[in-house]
C-alpha cells in the first residue's frame, strides 16, 4: 500500500517535472527565436532615452510602458498614481584641477543625485582623502573652506561585483554629509565604477536636516586616478560650477499590467524591474534590462497561453533611483487592498548573461528555490542560494513578514562598468545575454506559480 | 584505531583542501589587481594584429611571445620549428547581387580561409538553398554554371552557442564540394555567426583533390538574410571577384616556455591556446584572450614563487585555424622524446567570464574534476563535466590514448558575435572577465599539478 502511494507520488512528481522541462523549453524557443525583449529596449533606450523622476522621459516612459502592456494584450493593465522626488541637473556641470603653477585641466565629473548646486563657480584647495573613513577621522582644522576629494577605488579583488559596490556606498551616499561635517565647502568622489576609463558615475546621496548642504560630484575614474597622483606630489586646487537642483515632488506612476489567476485571483505574484533611470547614457542595463525581461516575461507566458493559477502582476516601478516610492506606494497599496501577496521578483542588476536567481525567504523556500535547479540545469544557470530581493520589491517585506522576495542573477562581471554612466547605452546589451534573461524570468514565474 | 586512521586522512584532506583554497586567493588577487593579461592582449592585438599562419604577423607574434615569455623569466623559453600552410587573402574581395532589373547591391563578405580565387570578374546565376543538405539531394541540372548560395542560419535556439557552431561546420567546410559536385561555379554561405550584423565571417574549408576547385565566401547575416528574401521573390545573379590564393607551405614555430618540475621534471603538464588567428579583426577572443590566459596562468604561478612538482609548459601553439600543424607537430616531438604526459589543457572559447572546465577523461580524472567544484566555488565557476580539451591539445590523444584533456569553458553567449570576423578586436574582451579566466586556469593547473 504505502509503496504504490510512493511510486503514485513518484510518478506524479516525475510527470510534473517533465511537463515544466517541456513548457520551459517552449519559453527558451520563443523568446531567443521570436523573442521581443531586444527590440523593446531598444525603444526604450532610443525612443524614450534616459528617464530619471519627474522629467519629461520619465512621464514618456510610462506612456511608452502602458502601450507596450496593452499591445501585448495583457488581461489589466493601469497605472498607479505615485509622488517622486524631482531633482535636474541643469545646464552647467564643469570642474577644473587647478595645479600649483596655475595650469588648469578639465576633468569629467557627474553631479551626485540630489546634489545641490554652487551658485556660480566655487573655487576649493583640495584635501585628499583614501577612504571615507580615513575622512570621518582627519581633524577638522585641516579641512575647513576646502574641497574633499575621496579617491576610493572600488575592491577590484571581490569576485562579485555588487560586493565591491556594496563597499563603496557609503562613500557615494554619505561622502557630502561626512565632509560638511568637517566644515568642507563641496566633495568630490571617485566614480563607484569598475573599470580604469573616462565615464564618470552618479547615484544618489543624501544631506541631513542639521548638517550643512555642499554640493557633491563624481569624477571618472581615470580623472581620479590623476588626481590622486598629483595630490601626493603638489597642492592644488579645483574650480566646480553645477546649477543642479531640487524641485518640489512631481506626481508620477508605477504602471502595471496582470494576467488574471485562474483559480486564486486574490492571490499575487508580483514581478517587475524599474522605469526610471539616472539622467546619464541611456539606463540600458540599470533598468531597461530589468524593463525589457520583465515586459517580455509576462508576453512569453501569455503567447504560450499558459493560464496562471495565481494573478502575475508585472510592475514597472518608478523611482527606483532616488527615493523607491514607487516600491514603497505599491506595498501599501497591496496591503490595504487586503490582496494575499505569495512571492516577489525582481530583475536589477542588468542584461547579462543568467546565472541563476536568489532569495531572501526562509527554508522551506530555500527548498523550494533548490528544487527548480535541475529544471534549470539545460539552460545553464547554477546559482540557487540565499540573496536579496531587489530595492523595488523590499518594501512588501514590511506589510508581508516572511513573503519570499526573489532575485534575479546574472552574470556580475561588467554591470559597474555601466552602471549610472554615460556608456549605460543600448549597445551595451547583448541581444541573446538579454533574451536568456527574460526567458529565464518567464520560467522562474511559471514555477512560482505552479509550486507555491 | 580505524576512527584515528580516517580521522588523520580527513584532516589531511582538509588541510591540502584549506591549502589550495589560499593559494587560489592569491592567484586571483594577484590576476585582479596586478595582472598582465589585459595589456598582454592589448599588445597582441594592437601592436600585432590580425595574424593568419605564414604572414608577416605571424611572424611578429612569435617573436612577441617568446620575448614576453622571456619577460616573465620562465625556466625555460624556445621555439619549435613546425611547417605550416600559408594562404593570402590578397588585394581585392568584393561581391554584388545584380537584380532582376539590373540593380548592383555591394555585400559585405570574406572569402573562406584556404579558398581559390576567382581569376577575374565571375558572374553567375544564383540558386538558393536554405541549408548545406538541401544542397546535396538537389538536382544538378538546377545547378550546372550557377552561383549556389547556402542561406543556413545558426540555430538561436541551442543554449550553448557551441553547439549551434558545430550545427554549421560542414556548411562552411564543404559547401565548395559540395556545391562543385553539382556543378556550380561559386559557393556562397551565409557567415556562420550569431548575430544579425554587417559583419562577415570568415573560417577554414577544404577542397577534394577529386573534386573542381570553386571559390567560396561568406556573406555578412544581414545581406544573407536580405538577399535570401530576395531570391524567393525573384532571380538575381551575383558578381564576385577575390584574387585570395594559396602559396608554398612556410616555416613557423610554436612558443614555449616552462617552469620545471622539482620532482618529476619529465612528467607533463601542457596548457596553452593558438596564437594564430584569422586575417581579419585582431584575433582578440579568437584565440588572443588564450594565449593572454595562458601567458598569464605561468606568470602568475612564477610570480608567487610556485615551485610545481612536475614540469609545466605553456604552448602558444602555430597554427590551429588552418592546419593543426602547430598540435600536430607538438603532440609526435612529446611522444619522440618519451616525456611522460600527465595531461593538457586549452584555452580557446573566448575572454569571456568563466563558467568551468570540461575533460574528455575518464571517470578517475572526471571524478578529480568534479572534486576541484567546491574549491572553484567561491569564484563562480560550477560547470565541471565531461567535454571536449582543444583542437591543439587533440593531438596528443593520438599518441597518449588515455590522456585526460581539459578545456576552459567561459560564457559562450557572445563568442559568435565576433569569431573569425572583423569585430574581433581588443575592445570586445572586458577587462575583468579576461583577468578571472586567467586566474581559473592558473588555478587549475596548479590543482592538477598538486593531485594529478
């Protein structure tokens, strides 16, 4: 008795296997042969371009994400009204070594997000500082009216690249607040970027109520390696103008789009990655990628006519960047709709080649993310373990303790050569490395469905 | 007593394991922030070039390696004189469709390596065939004085892009037979690579001395999929000229270099890539980034005063796109010379991140390979299975049946962008992820050095 109920089982769990491995190869078909996510972000990169809160991209970038939904005929599709933060760059954004023989060089340099202006030109000698805690411990005498600038390479020798990123945010969000501090009149940093070139890196920082405001900039790395080197050798000092600036919030929208479930359409499976993007390049890889696999995850699924059991709600989150409202709106909103939420997914960390997804939730998820490795073992992808959502997703772990929030991984290697830059362009992508993605995406939201 | 036996050797085992783990650290740490390899490949690609056995380049690129060898102070540095064959592609390489109504359209193509040229001006009707099999059961009166072009596609579906490759080898290889055999004047390919692009492809094919010989060129995918759209709605015939030819065979040599064995200096570890390319591009991932691996695998060994308990030597083998004379002539002087051979291991997939290494071994040397996995693990690679070393490293199976061979495995999503074309250049390899293959495969021939 107990041995036919066994191989009863057995035979269910194989059959069941066998029925996801075959549909998952009818994703991995469709998307890398008729696939639409390349062409999507093209669009989004060339005809939306870069998009940060509240500008004028960013209110075309939703119009240009509720039509694609809606040309995909998805069973809803609508947008959620949100407020974001509203802060442009303007118009003038220069900076100039000044050395001890007067010579003056001109550097690259991105204002930091959210950084206030100089007001006309704001001439500084600089101090140089290794690391943003070598700055918290200088004295505060030798810092005072001058410029800071905080020569802080990211850890080239962390295999994993959001490791190394992990290790310089502080220095980006914190460097303007730890420098005012010390009575400094602007910061510099060097970029939050892998690679030794000429692309200077933004990102958001922060002030404080009680702290001075100073103006903060990124300088690439090449013009930081320079800087640092002279700075050993010889005073000098540096020459910024910048008329970025806040404005006062803007409203904007998350857009979302859903398949209906079946049988629990109460219940949801949230997936998405972020509309906006910084103000630089084209937010290609931070988030079109995300856009692109997401859009085309939820299409894959609904050209194959799979009928989901549980809802599957897509959600292009808006200001990701600086601030997440659209993530922490859409958690409350979900909340108060008294919606049962199973599970969360989020593509954030660019178009790269998959090698897996992670999560954050506990054992019996962790089983259940082991599980689905053999099914994914045919298209490559090894990485099943324990690791973080995505900023988007995380606010829905305080109005659902416990719900799993999983990530997707690709490949770390060249996302902070990109990342927040002006070389984060469409033909950074590759087409088959985006595809794989969003095949992977689609698969992984199938098995969520079907197993939890 | 067993307990205290197994509890030695268990501690034994954790101890060599805690041993290599540290060792590995500093290979990578040393390869990701004080590495050669990138500026290696910068130097080959750019003060080399391009470097098809026979050239001047080729020539250059001896030279080169053997005095970077030298740079590196290895125990020993020489060459080994081989005989290769030497085909030039010549001076003029051009190709037209002419329209039914008499329209000229220029492609983009390269003649295929080893191909005869036109003598002149050739003009022939097209006849279209979707793949190299339709070819072979066509009628010949169909073909007889014809151009036949062969619109065959890379299967996007196959994950590993690999596999797709080897789908296309005989339409690249014997499209000429077999087009000659029907009679047809000229045979044009579709360039087997992944991408829709501009970009031609060139690659090795062979001519039957029973067989007429006729040229043979690859077409760039996007005008093979134009001109494949153009032959189903009406006829059109194609202009060709190209003055490519083959000369007498030339005298070249592969670079090796070696640290000696303490131990067993007659026992044989050989690892390397090709430093020959085609003639076009730079040949950086093809095979640029090997001999930028290898080179730096030794170095690497060298430079943290590794001291290997067998003798390990890097080829930089001659001439592998067109011939194998290189591995040919390596695998009978090892043999000749009754050196033991422990194992080989190659590089030629690409500068891409790494996924693993593979091993055509038999079950002892798959079951050492599977247990290198946890070592490995925390620099991402988790692909350890059985698979193909290397075309230079093939010969040595010949005469040392049994020999386990080793291949690298990078990501091969991007490999087919640029194989044999001219976007194979220095800034297609990303920094990082040529630096972490480097230091896989100085890891794993020291992990072979230590347990083989």
């Amino acid at each position: 008795m107990k041995l036919t109920i066994l191989f009863v089982i057995s035979a269910f769990v194989i059959n069941a296997q066998k029925y996801d491995s075959t549909f998952i190869k009818s994703i991995y078909n469709e998307a890398l042969s008729k696939g639409d996510s390349y062409q999507s972000l093209r669009s989004l990169c060339k005809d939306i371009g870069a998009r940060l809160s509240g500008s004028a991209e960013a209110a075309m970038a939703i119009e240009w994400g509720k039509k694609k939904m809606e040309s995909y005929q998805f069973d809803a599709v609508y947008l959620q009204e949100i407020k974001v933060p509203h802060w442009e760059r303007g118009t003038k954004e220069s900076g100039w070594i000044r050395t001890q023989k007067g010579k003056l060089i001109k550097v690259n340099l991105l204002a930091l997000g959210g950084s206030i202006g100089t007001n006309g030109l704001l001439e500084g000698e600089l101090v140089l500082f290794n690391h943003v805690d070598d700055l918290k411990k200088a004295k505060k005498s030798s810092i005072e009216g001058k410029i800071v600038f905080i020569n802080q390479a990211m850890n080239e020798k962390e295999i994993n690249t959001f490791k190394a990123y992990g290790g310089c945010y502080t220095l980006r969000g914190n460097g303007a607040v730890e420098g005012a501090k010390m009575g400094a009149k602007a910061v510099l940093i060097r970029s939050v970027g892998m690679p030794l070139d000429k692309h200077p890196h933004t990102g958001s920082m922060h002030y404080e109520d009680s702290i001075q405001k100073i103006p903060a900039a990124a300088l690439s790395t090449e013009d930081a390696e320079f800087l640092g080197q002279l700075l050993k050798n010889e005073k000098a000092s540096f020459v910024l103008e910048m008329d970025c600036r806040s404005y006062e919030d803007a409203t904007s929208y998350n857009v979302i789009g859903e398949l209906k479930g079946s049988t629990f359409p109460n219940e949801i499976i949230t997936f998405g990655g972020h509309l906006d993007s910084w103000d630089t390049g084209e937010g290609a890889h931070d988030d079109g990628a995300g856009i692109a696999h997401c859009l085309e995850a939820l299409r894959l699924l609904k050209v194959l006519n799979y009928r989901p059991t549980h809802t599957l709600r897509l959600v292009l989150f808006m200001n990701e960047e600086n601030g997440n409202k659209g993530g922490k709106t859409y958690a409350k909103w979900v909340k108060e709709k008294g919606e049962k939420h199973l599970a969360a997914l989020e593509s954030d960390r660019g178009g790269f080649s998959p090698r897996g997804f992670q999560c954050d939730g506990n054992e019996k998820f962790q089983t259940l993310l082991k599980s689905f490795a053999p099914t994914f073992a045919p298209y490559e992808l090894s990485e099943f373990g324990k690791g973080y959502g995505g900023v988007d997703i995380s606010p829905l772990k305080d109005e659902f303790p416990g719900i799993p929030l999983f990530g997707f991984v690709p490949d770390s290697q060249r996302y902070f050569d990109f990342h927040h830059a002006p070389s984060d362009v469409f033909e950074s992508v590759n087409k088959r490395e985006l595809e794989l993605g969003a095949a992977a995406i689609a698969s992984m939201i199938y098995l969520l469905d079907r197993h939890l």
